[in-house]
C-alpha cells in the first residue's frame, strides 16, 4: 500500500499493482459516494471536511492520481468538478 502511494504503479509487481489499483479505485467510489451523499444534504459540515482532508492527502500521492487518472471518466461530472477544484 505503501509503496504504491508514494511510489506509484510503477514500484509494484503486476499482481501488486492489480490489487493497489482495485483497491484506491474502490477509494475513489466512496469519496464520489460521500460527495454525492454531502451534495443530498446527507453528510453534514463536520463530516464533510474529514472527508475532504482525507480526499487531499491522496491527491498529493503518485500512485493515488495515477489510479484517479485512469478512474475518471468513470466518475459523475460534479465529483469531477470537485477534483478539477482540489
């Protein structure tokens, strides 16, 4: 886990890298999921900047955005707005 986020993609073996990616993708999900749920009036204030520190940390690891890149034309368009703000 760790030498993937910090190392990217690359730092793994293929097996590692399948099961780095499926995991951060499924990551991915649940930020979208909570953005959604937050823009529903679900996820209150508090909660919502938890989540958001949380979403900011990954984006400043390699192997996160390298995932993330290849996740978004997946995701809804106002998740990809929120990233294209971060």
């Amino acid at each position: 886990w760790d030498a993937g986020l910090s190392g990217g993609l690359d730092a793994l073996q293929p097996a590692a890298r399948s099961q780095f990616a499926i995991t951060v993708r499924r990551l991915i999900y649940l930020y979208q999921n909570v953005h959604y749920q937050r823009r529903k009036g679900v996820v209150d204030d508090e909660l919502w900047s938890a989540w958001l520190a949380s979403l900011d940390e990954h984006l400043d690891m390699k192997g996160f955005t390298e995932v993330l890149t290849d996740t978004r034309p997946h995701l809804s368009e106002p998740f990809n707005e929120l990233l294209d703000s971060r």
